[in-house]
C-alpha cells in the first residue's frame, strides 16, 4: 500500500503521499502543501488562502471572495465559494457542493461520491479505495489501496 495520489490539471500539478503524510499542489502561481504527520497543511492560490489544523481538527479556507469552514471536531464543515455552495458533515458522514452549474455529492458512510461540474466529471470510491477526476483537459487519479 503506496497510497498516494496525483493530479494534474494541466500546467498545475499536485501529488500526495499518505504514507509518509505530506502532500504538495502547486496549480501553476498558487501553491499548497499538507503535512499528515505533523497535522498542519496550507494552500494559498494566489489571493485566496486557507490552512487546516488536523490536531487541533479546525481548518479554514477563504478564496476571495467565497469562504469557508470546516471543524473535524464537531465534523461539521461550510463552503460557500460566492455563488456556489455546499456542505459536509462528517458525524453523519455525508456532503454536499453544488457550484452552480455543475454539481456533486460525497457519502463518507457508504464511502461514494461524484462530482460533475458541467463538463469535467470525477468520482471516488472510498470503499474500494479508488477515485477518477478528468476536468476537461486536467485529470488525477488517486488509488488508495494500491497506490
């Protein structure tokens, strides 16, 4: 088990490594980084920023203009992202964007998701531990039980 991901999207790039724990997006001008194993991570896109605390389990991200939450606590998280919206909660283990046109969902329970956002399309399987993400030209894959 490798366990560790990759993504592309054309000209920005990212990969993760959950065994080691630490992950690094770049997505062209804007970067970010997460660090498992010492519970911190970080991701600025350019004016946007946000940071999560997976210790203390608070995190936040603001983006610009939309902003949002979330508390792994309590398990309860918020983006609104300006237009666009969505939800997670991680007690009952399901979540929600919308993201105006497009659309997806995230049921940690059953361990599924999807993702369609208009023209790009993803999904995830967390059961078997498998997940696609094609965004037009970009695409990723992560395989998390494999690697």
């Amino acid at each position: 088990m490798s366990g560790w991901g990759w993504i592309d999207l054309v000209s920005g790039w990212g990969w993760i490594d959950l065994v080691s724990g630490w992950g690094c997006i770049d997505l062209v001008s804007g970067w970010g980084s997460i660090d498992l194993v010492y519970g911190w991570g970080w991701i600025d896109l350019l004016s946007g920023w946000g940071w999560i605390d997976l210790v203390s389990g608070w995190g936040w991200i603001y983006i610009v203009s939309g902003w949002g939450w979330i508390d792994l606590v309590s398990g309860w998280g918020w983006i609104d992202l300006v237009s666009g919206w969505g939800l997670i909660d991680l007690v009952s283990g399901w979540g929600w964007i919308d993201l105006v046109p497009g659309w997806g969902w995230i049921d940690l329970v059953s361990g599924w998701g999807w993702i369609d956002l208009v023209s790009g399309w993803c999904w995830i399987d967390l059961v078997s531990g498998w997940g696609s993400i094609d965004l037009v030209s970009g695409w990723c894959w992560i395989d998390l039980v494999s690697g």
